[in-house]
C-alpha cells in the first residue's frame, strides 16, 4: 500500500489520476472524430463527460481529503481489543507513548505482543516511550491515582521487563525494528498511532487515562502534528530519555588499587535517589571499588566512583524495600542475589574515605 507524503503525494495522487481520466477522454474523442453516426456521438458526449470528471477530481479531492482528515472520532474510553486488530494489521509504523501500557498486562498481553509481532513482520517500525519508573513524576502520578490504588512504578516496571523477554525473543532480523525508550518529564499526552491515525487522550487527576475519552485523529491533521511533535521531543530529548538497554543494565568497571580489573554488566535499581547493584556476576574475596555512568545520563558525562556497601538495618531505605524494587523489575528473586549499595568515592588519587561496612569483592571469574 502506498504511502503518500503528505500534501505533496496527495496533490500527485490526484494529478495521476485526473491524468489518466483525461488520457481515456482523448482516446474517445480521437474515436468520435474517426467515426461516424450514433458511435460517434455516443464518444463524444462520454468523452466530455470524462474531461469534466477529470478536471472536478483534480479540483475537489484534495478538499475532501483534507475535510476528512480534520474530522475528529470520539470514543468514550480506551478500546484494548479494537487497537490490537489495528497494531495486528499495522505495516508502516506503530508509535505508543503513554506512563505504563494496559496492553501489557496478565489479560491482554499475550495477544498484544503476537499483533506487535505480526506488525513487525508487516514491516513496522514499533516504537514504545514509556515513563521512568525511578523519575519524580512516576511517584507524582502515584499519588494522583492514590485512590484507585495504583502504584505506577511497579506498573511501568511490570511492562519493561515482559517488553525486554519479548525483545530477546525477537527474531534479529525483527528486533531492530521494536524501539523501546524511557522518559523523564510530566506525562501529559497519550498516544496509541497505528500508521496514519492515532488515539489520543490526555492524564486526568485521580483517573486512569483509558477511563476517559479518546480522541481519534489522522496524523496529518493539526492534532494530529501536535501529538507527533511532543513525541519526537521526547524521544530525541539526550538527556531526558533511555533506552531499554540502558534501564535493564549498568556497565561497571571493577577496580583495585586505584587499577581496572574487569568491565560487566550487572542488574541494578534506583530506590530514593540511591543505586544498587546486583553483585552476583563476580565473587566477593577481596576488597574493590567499581567505576560507572549511573541515571541521570547526561551526555558526556564522566563515569563515577563508587564502594561497595551492605545493606544495613540503619539504611535510609529498607532492605526489603530494595528487594521489592529489584522483584518489581527482574522477577522475583531466587533468593541468591548479593545486593551492595554504590556510595560515592573522590575520583582522584587522593585518600578515599571508607564506606560504611565496606565489602570485600573479587575477579568475576573466581580467581
């Protein structure tokens, strides 16, 4: 199916067919003056007729076209079912902005990701930009939703890791094509795209977005352009966005003596503005500072140095807390993490001043 770009394919649409409509009246009026009698004013009145049709489509179709694009559908809520037929059918681009997705959840998830798939092998460019589950305003959003019970960043932590399976599942030849980012702003627009139209609704306080009406629009329309500009902001935005890659893992360099050890990738959580890491990737024998880029990622930014703490009765945040936190984001644990607490070091050579209940840490491989 082709895709017209914009105003311009439209205006080439309708030039290529008042064209071929007039190509086909010069070839009755070329048969009318050829022949003669009934035949040849039987050519003649139809050969008019299609010149006039021809010059009216060319005249009229773009301002039908653009009518029907500024007409604005009302739904009185979010239909689940009804988006996954059109994400299933979809072959150019699916686009999905929201805080957290219900399409993901226990009763439409299944289906949902076999239409992703399926729009994925039409072709699609899949892009989903979700809230950061560790930002302010996913706390914010929280409390709006205090009597609906909704604890939005275990929500959004939920979606993230079935979305992550479902990537690593992916055949390579389609996975590139599922984008998967995190935003750190004041959710305001909800965006479900599907090709060329889309659903969107804004966030009301103390109700659920898909609670409320939806408005469905072209994207060639004023609506439209806005909701794809505030997309495009977000998604581009270095220093208030990440991809899913940067929020399943944390590259960290382990240090001894001030030296490089090694370099991997470990699990980690953010729980009131701290970091933990899951330390389970190398052994604990001797005593290791780790060296990473850790949330927020400014551009540019310089790796940091951080001991590594226990967890202690006397921490601000509660063990279980933390525990709950890395549940919320991996699955539950099987008991066998070994959970420390990244506290900042001076990154130059001078003395270091020893974290509370400092641990001891070794070479990944066990030597």
């Amino acid at each position: 199916m082709p895709e017209w770009a914009g105003r311009g394919g439209r205006q080439r649409r309708a030039f290529g067919v008042g064209g071929t409509l007039l190509g086909v009246a010069a070839l009755m009026l070329l048969a009318a003056w050829l022949s003669t009698g009934f035949l040849s004013d039987l050519l003649l009145n139809l050969g008019a007729s299609v010149v006039l049709a021809a010059i009216s489509y060319v005249i009229f179709d773009p301002l039908f076209e653009e009518a029907r694009k500024a007409r604005v559908q009302e739904h009185l809520s979010f239909d689940q079912q009804a988006f996954v037929t059109r994400l299933q059918r979809a072959g150019r681009r699916v686009r999905i902005l929201d805080t957290w997705t219900i399409l993901l959840e226990q009763r439409h998830r299944e289906e949902t990701l076999a239409a992703v798939r399926a729009a994925l092998t039409n072709g699609s460019q899949v892009q989903l930009l979700l809230l950061d589950p560790d930002c302010t305003a996913a706390q914010q959003r929280s409390e709006e939703l205090e009597r609906q019970r909704v604890n939005v960043p275990r929500q959004i932590r939920t979606n993230l890791r079935h979305l992550a399976a479902f990537s690593d599942a992916l055949d390579p030849r389609l996975r590139h094509r599922l984008q998967v980012r995190l935003y750190d702003a004041s959710p305001s627009i909800q965006l479900y795209q599907w090709d060329g139209r889309a659903l969107i609704s804004f966030f009301p306080i103390g109700k659920l977005s898909f609670n409320v009406p939806q408005l469905e629009v072209d994207m060639d329309s004023p609506w439209g352009g806005f909701v794809h500009a505030r997309f495009e902001e977000l998604w581009e935005h270095e220093q208030a966005t990440v991809n899913l890659e940067q929020y399943w893992s944390v590259t960290v360099t382990l240090r001894h003596d001030d030296s490089d050890v090694v370099e991997v990738q470990v699990p980690y959580v953010t729980v009131d503005g701290q970091h933990y890491i899951d330390c389970r990737a190398f052994r604990l024998t001797r005593p290791l500072t780790v060296r990473a880029v850790l949330p927020p990622r400014a551009p540019g930014a310089a790796p940091t140095v951080f001991a590594l703490a226990e967890l202690a009765d006397g921490d601000r945040t509660p063990a279980a807390t933390v525990a709950r936190t890395f549940d919320q984001k991996y699955g539950p644990g099987d008991g066998e993490r070994a959970v420390r607490r990244l506290v900042s070091q001076p990154s130059g050579g001078g003395p270091r001043t020893p974290a509370p209940r400092s641990t001891a840490a070794g070479d990944p491989h066990g030597r």
